[in-house]
C-alpha cells in the first residue's frame, strides 16, 4: 500500500451476500477508483508515484474522498461459487507538481 487503506466487510442481508469496502488514509477530494478483477501476472506502475497495481481491471467503481480522505463501497458479491477476486483502491489526485496516482493495498474475496 502506498496511498491509504482498503478495509473490508462481508454482509449478509435477505437479498444476498454483499461486500461492503471502506478507503481510509488517501488524499482528500481526491478520485478513489475501486478496482475489482484478478491478479495480474505483472503489477502496473501507476503514474506520478511508485505505487503499483496489481490487479486486473474486470470491474471499477468510483467515489470522491472526503475531506479525511475516505470513500465507501458497497456491492452485491454475484451467488457464484466457488468465486475469488481482488480489490484495490487507486486514488488520482492532483498536486502542486501535477496529477498523482496512488494505490491501497488489496483485498482478496474467496468463497468456496
């Protein structure tokens, strides 16, 4: 992780089994983009930082930080077993040297 913190929660509710993702730690008023697929076989270089990527976009979902720096997330997990995929928060910001992409560490969902 390099640009804030990816935290997790599975819940259970009567529609379904949902995944809720919480971004603490980032840059404010920032652009938290959640990406959601497998590993990739080599891990992306994000521009302006040194902090990667290694997921395989399938899926991303976008949220604005807060003035703390946090966003939230929340999905239906698909009734597929067995299931296993990656979530990884990229965070684009802008600086007073220019645009900055940062990244959370990730959090992998496996059920069997």
């Amino acid at each position: 992780q390099c640009g804030g913190d990816l935290h997790a929660q599975v819940v259970t509710a009567p529609t379904g089994v949902g995944l809720r993702l919480g971004v603490t730690g980032a840059a404010p008023r920032a652009l938290a983009l959640l990406v959601i697929g497998a590993p990739q076989q080599a891990p992306v270089q994000l521009p302006g930082s040194q902090c990667l990527l290694p997921v395989e976009r399938r899926v991303v979902l976008y949220e604005v930080t807060t003035l703390t720096g946090s966003a939230r997330f929340a999905f239906r997990v698909p009734p597929v077993l067995p299931i296993t995929f990656d979530c990884q928060a990229v965070i684009l910001a802008r600086t007073p040297t220019g645009p900055v992409a940062t990244s959370t560490d990730v959090v992998r969902l496996t059920g069997v």
